[in-house]
C-alpha cells in the first residue's frame, strides 16, 4: 500500500461492490423512507436504519480511492435513484388488470410528491459532497492520521447540511417543528456513524490493503460537478 496522490489506474471489482452497496443504501432508503417509526420516542422516517450506511460508504470511497472517485459515485447514485423513481412513477401510471385493487396503496407507499422529491435529491447531493470534500480535506491536513475525526466530523458536517436542506424545503411554511425534526435526525444519523466507527476502520483498512491503495487528495479540484472541468 502506497501514500500517493495519483488515482487508482483501473476501476477494481473491490470498488465496483462498494459503489454498488452505496447505490443500494440509497435507493433503499428512498424507498422505505415513508413509514415513519417511534425510537426513544422520536419520530423517524424508517430510512434511519439504512441511508447513514450511504455516508459511511462515502467516507469508505473518499479515505481510500479519492474525491474524484467518490464524487463519481455520488452522481451515479443520484442517477440511479432518478431512473427508480422514474420507473415507479410509470408503473403507478400504467392501467391496473381488472382483477388487481391496491392502486390505492401502491400510490400510498411508492408515490412520491414532487416538493418531497426535490427535498431529498438536493439534501442528498449537497450533503454528500459535502460530507466526501470535507473528509478529503482533513485528511491531508491530518496527514492520514486520526481517522475518526474526520469520518465523525465530516459526518456532522454532511448529515447537518443534509437534515437542514430536507427538512425545511420538505416542510417549511407547515405547522411542524422544523428545528426540532433538523435536530433529531441529525443526532440520529451522526450517533449511528459513531457507533459504527470502530467497523469503519476495519473496512477501510482491509480495502487499502487489498487495493494498495491509499489516496491524498492534495492537488483535487473539489467542484462538484464534474463536467464542467476534465473529470
């Protein structure tokens, strides 16, 4: 395992499985993300159990394969995730069989109205880079060390911006509490990247071996949007 600045030169099948695990975290997430449950008598979308994994597998991607890998994987997520959302909204258009009733509750569950939808695409890719420039970052300043401090400290950055986006685009000028939901989901994401940080340094250990691999973000443009510069 090398200390360099230089990318890997080839797409690996280690990198191809955890791109596909964060792609999945976040489809998955969107998707149950509409029942809402109690925990410690806090209200929750049922997506807390699985969308916090996507930010770990964002710092998983940053720590060892780069920004500009990581950025990758962002947007490819955000595709993935509009071509879902595409495909439930088609099928939710298309003419029921005869003998099939619960349009009703498809509609229900995998419905989606357009002021949520844009509350969570922008969180997401916000908070996501975010969370990725901000890792990347701090670990050249670090120079590699302490690692818990930057997946933590990236986390509070990331998970606050993407809270804050949600919630207020999601439910500003209605009757709910928007400072406390902010701050609730916020706890919730960031105590669970915590608690998980000691798995954290397993994996990203186990991957900088397996990959030789452990990439400084030292000369990376950290615009987010790779199209407008040579990705």
């Amino acid at each position: 395992m090398t200390e360099t600045p230089a990318y890997p030169s080839r797409v690996t099948p280690t990198f191809v499985v955890v791109a596909a695990l964060f792609v999945t975290c976040l489809i998955t997430a969107n998707i149950i993300a509409v029942k809402l449950v109690s925990i410690f008598g806090h209200v929750l979308p049922a997506a807390i159990i699985i969308f916090p994994l996507s930010y770990i597998i964002g710092d998983i991607l940053t720590e060892v394969y780069g920004y500009r890998y990581a950025r990758a994987v962002i947007w490819l997520g955000f595709l993935c995730n509009l071509v879902a959302v595409a495909a439930i909204w088609g099928g939710g258009r298309l003419a029921s069989a005869s003998f099939w009733g619960d349009q009703e509750a498809y509609d229900t569950i995998l419905g989606y109205t357009p002021r949520l939808l844009g509350a969570s695409f922008a969180a997401y890719l916000v908070g996501e880079l975010a969370n990725s420039a901000i890792l990347a970052r701090m670990k050249v300043l670090t120079r590699g060390h302490w690692l818990w401090s930057r997946t933590i400290g990236s986390t509070l950055v990331g998970q606050g911006i993407d809270s804050l986006i949600f919630i207020t685009l999601a439910f500003g000028g209605t009757d709910s509490p928007l400072v406390r939901l902010i701050l609730t989901q916020w706890t919730a994401k960031v105590v669970y990247e915590t608690a998980v940080t000691p798995l954290t340094y397993l994996v990203i250990g186990w991957i900088k071996r397996r990959e030789g691999v452990d990439h400084y973000d030292y000369d990376t443009s950290f615009n987010p949007i790779p199209l407008l510069r040579r990705w």
